[in-house]
C-alpha cells in the first residue's frame, strides 16, 4: 500500500506527503534542465490521485457491464504491486 496522497514537492526535488512530511521520493538528475526535474515531481505528485481516479473509472466500468482494457487492468495492477 502506497503512502496515502496528497503529495507535494519542493524546489529541491523533494516530494512528500502533504498531511505529515512523509518522505516520498527525491526527484533530481543533474542532466536534465530544472524545468524537467520539476515536470517528474509533478507527475510523482500526481499518482495517489491518478490511481484514484483510474480506479474509480475501472470500477463503474465493470458496474456498467463495459469492458475494461488490458492496458488499464496492466497499469492498475503494476501501480497497486499486485
């Protein structure tokens, strides 16, 4: 189980949990520009909400009768570590 969002990041490539401070990750490759660090930060920012979401379209798919695509069902369970 993944540290429960929201997220947040610094200047300094830091990403944490917003409630806590919990450390997440450190984003920083000193070969990419400031500009594309920040892009990955914000992107890690974002999962906890992006699962969420994807989840939350995958389950009213299946209350729905549609069928969910292989491509979810492969993100999902790789993103969940199932």
């Amino acid at each position: 189980m993944h540290t429960k969002g929201p997220w947040t990041h610094n200047n300094y490539g830091q990403v944490f949990c917003s409630k806590d401070k919990t450390p997440i990750a450190t984003v920083w490759n000193s070969r990419q520009s400031n500009d594309e660090n920040d892009a990955n930060a914000n992107l890690i920012v974002a999962a906890p909400e992006l699962l969420e979401a994807l989840d939350g379209v995958t389950q009213f798919m299946k209350l729905t009768g549609l069928k969910v695509p292989e491509k979810i069902d492969h993100i999902l369970t790789k993103a969940k570590g199932v």
